[in-house]
C-alpha cells in the first residue's frame, strides 16, 4: 500500500507539492524546459523514468536556465511503478481520450483536486508520458484521474514543458492570492472628492475669465461634461496637482520664455 | 481614433480574438514558438514590431512547429504605436511593476476583459517586450491595462512562449465549455442498482456456499464491507458483467485447462 508513514518520511523535498514524473523523456531539452516550468510555479520533486538519453544530461541542465535545484534533485527511476510508489493520489496527462472509465480533470480542477490531496496530508503527482506517444494505458491505469489540457482541436500538439508549465501555473494559482485586478498608487494615492473639486473649480474658473464656456445657457452641460472626462479618469492626488499647473501655465499671459514673466 | 469602421474592415482575420503584438522579439526560435502556443488556443493575429532579425525568418517557421498560418499572416510594423493603432482595447505584459498608475490584471482577469471587448464588437490585443529587456514604460503607456503573471518570486523568469501560452490558454478556457470533471463512459454506461445488487447476491451466494461468511453473527457486516467497496467504484454495466465472470470463473469445481470441464 502507498503512503505508508515510513515512506513519507523518506520523502525531503517537495512534501507540500506534487511531484512530477516524466516517463521516458527523449530530449534532455526538454527536461530542462520542464524543470524551468516547474520551478516557476514552485515544484521541485522531479521524477525520471528511464530517460532515453540517461541521466545526469548536460542538455537538460542548459535548457534549466538556472532551475538547477530540480535538476540536481531528480530522481531516477526504471519504472512508472516506483516513481509513484510513495504517492497517494495520481493524475496522468494525456492528449487523447483513452478506453478506460476514469475521471477526466481540466487542469484547474485538478490543481484544486492536488491542493486537498496535499492539504490533507497524502502525497500526490502527476505523469507525463514521451514526446512523441504519450503515456502507455498501462501507464494510466496506475492514475486516479486523467487530465486533458483544453487546446485548438485544430492543432493540439503541446509540447512537454508546455504542458508541465499550465499545470504548475493552475497548481500555483490555486493558492495565490493576487487581486484580479489592482492599481498601485506607488508614492501618491487616488485623489479625495474636494481635491478634484478644487481642480474643477480652477478651471472652470480660468475658463470662464477667458470666455470659453458660453453662452451662459450651455455652462452647466459644458460643465458636466469636462468633469465627467476627469472623473472617468480617476485620477491621483499626484494628477490632479499637475494638472492644476497644467492650467495655471497654459493661463499666464505670457508663454514662457517669450517674454519678461518667462 | 483607433477602430473605426474602415480600420477594421481592412482586418481580415482573428476578429474574433485578440491580436499578439512582439516587440522588437529577439530569437526568431521565440517568435516560432509563440506562434505554435498562439494557435494551440486558436490565436492567429501576430503583429511584430522590428523584429531583431528581420522577418521573414526561417528559424521562426521552424519552431512554430507547422503553426504556419500565423507566421504567412504575421504583420511586421516598426513602431509599436503602428501595431496597435486599429485596437480599441490593448494589454502590456510586464515582468515588474512599473511607476506607472494602471490596473494590474491577472492573466485570468485579463481574459475575462478581452472576452468582454470582443464580444461587444471591440478590438484587442496584447503587446509582449524584447526577450531581456521587457517592455519599455513608452510602450506600457499606449495599454489600457498591465497583465502580470503570478510567478514564483524566488524563480520568475518566463520566457516569451510561456508568456504568450499561458495567456492563450486563459483566453481560450474563458470561453471553453469542458466539464471541469467527467466520466467517458466510452460503449457502456454506470451500472443500475438492479445489476450492482445482482452482482452482490450471486458473490454473496458463492461466498456462502463457499463458507466465507461465517460466523453468522460476523454475516451482516462482513456483506456490508464488501458491498460498500463495489459500491465505492461505481462501477459500469460491463464491470459488473465482468465480476461476475470472475466469480463464476473462481468457482468452477476444476480450474481451466486442469480438468474435464477446462
């Protein structure tokens, strides 16, 4: 049985992420590639199944650019059985439906499914099979679920890396906590209601003193208008100073440098 | 102003999906393989602003890995405001936070927008920086919005395709249709109550002719164990056929091939 106590205790890196298994890799490239993805989004438990090119690979720790701690880590195993001995929920990736009733996961709910496995406390991972054929059926087998990476029906082909970086990234985003969306104010902050209301008052002022908002009747809906333009804008506290001096240099009688106020 | 009527009736294709803006792109093995991870989520709008090497370039081709109808399509211009000028709607992924007061929007967020511009008839697209360097703050100006990828902070460093993957793949997912989870039940289906509990009589009868379920007290808990088991892999019509098989099989007076009945 997998996840006994003594196996997880022989376990030292990666205990709170899944680990991933490359089932016979062709390209040592490609391993780098993986390993660079992986170490993108935090994992680092890598697992070899007789690679066909050996191992260690020179190539593979190019292609790494500086993910050396997956690559030196890696574990080299001779079959998909030991690689996943230790583990106790399994997802294998495959680009084709396969003749076996199993679960099919997109990768976001298969991150969500890896993060309860993790969270509570089991070990997990996920297969990949070579380049070329994918994994084996009797390499499925060995998996809970399966995962298929939604793509173009048109043109599905993934590259390994390809496929290791989206499951890292859902795996990563399952737990990360960036706002969907949010603005910085990096030394200012939006500006308050009376700050903007004394831009406005500026410069309808001003505008008024040089006769533009006429005839007395389209003030109010002239007005409105330019307000609405600043207001849609949310400006900063930073803005909305510039802009006053924006009108208060375009307001002076003279242009500067073209005559004795310059 | 961007999108009139005539700008885009000149756009021949990818109306319907955002464009992909390179800026001064480094490696045409970059632009290649971003082509391949464009078309992977059905992209097809590659706009190249000055592209190192020039354009055509044969190792672009050779990397986008039979993604040809985007390079044969690829618009090369020479300023970025020239690649962006029929857009009504435009995102610039950064690396780093800029000094810059603009939304930040997840990748997931930024789908979910481009979604919303499209789908009411808008233009959009996204501009990504030179390979090193990223985007310069002149060119983060012309977007509406700044995309950042949740990354490993400890390890950040995406290369050009994986940016432009990850972001196809959450265009693409923002409009795809795939259960999150499913079940292929290929040429069978899940098996009826009737059936499942017809397979539990015929095992139950076997194990009692057999003396298996004894004592007679240990009966109802002993069935109830092993009636939850089955029950626990939902098993299909032909699974329980094939159960049955086995427990006929297991049953026969003489194994098969060791005996007259074999």
């Amino acid at each position: 049985m997998a996840g006994t106590d003594q196996t997880k205790a022989d376990v030292s890196q990666g205990e709170n992420a899944p680990a991933i298994i490359l089932v016979q890799p062709q390209l040592g490239e490609n391993i780098g590639t993986a390993s660079r993805a992986m170490l993108n989004f935090g994992l680092s438990d890598l697992r070899l199944v007789s690679p066909r090119d050996g191992w260690p690979n020179d190539r593979a720790r190019a292609a790494a650019s500086g993910a050396d701690v997956v690559i030196d880590n890696a574990r080299l195993v001779s079959r998909t059985e030991e690689a996943v001995a230790d583990l106790d929920y399994v997802i294998a990736t495959t680009a084709r439906t396969r003749d076996m009733v199993k679960p099919v996961l997109t990768p976001e709910t298969a991150a969500a499914k890896l993060r309860e496995v993790i969270g509570s406390g089991r070990r997990a991972g996920i297969i990949f099979g070579p380049e070329r054929t994918g994994l084996t059926n009797d390499d499925v087998v060995l998996a809970d679920a399966v995962l298929m990476v939604p793509v173009n029906p048109a043109f599905a082909s993934l590259n390994l890396a390809q496929a290791v970086l989206l499951i890292g990234y859902e795996w990563f985003k399952a737990a990360d906590r960036t706002p969907a969306e949010q603005i910085d104010y990096l030394q200012t902050r939006p500006a308050t209601k009376e700050e903007l209301l004394g831009f406005f008052e500026h410069l309808e002022g001003e505008l008024d003193r040089f006769g533009f908002l006429k005839p007395p009747e389209k003030r109010p809906s002239m007005v409105r208008n330019l307000r609405n333009l600043f207001q849609r804008a949310t400006m900063t506290e930073q803005e909305v100073r510039t802009m006053r001096g924006v009108v208060a240099a375009l307001t002076r009688r003279v242009p500067k440098g073209e005559g004795p106020e310059g």
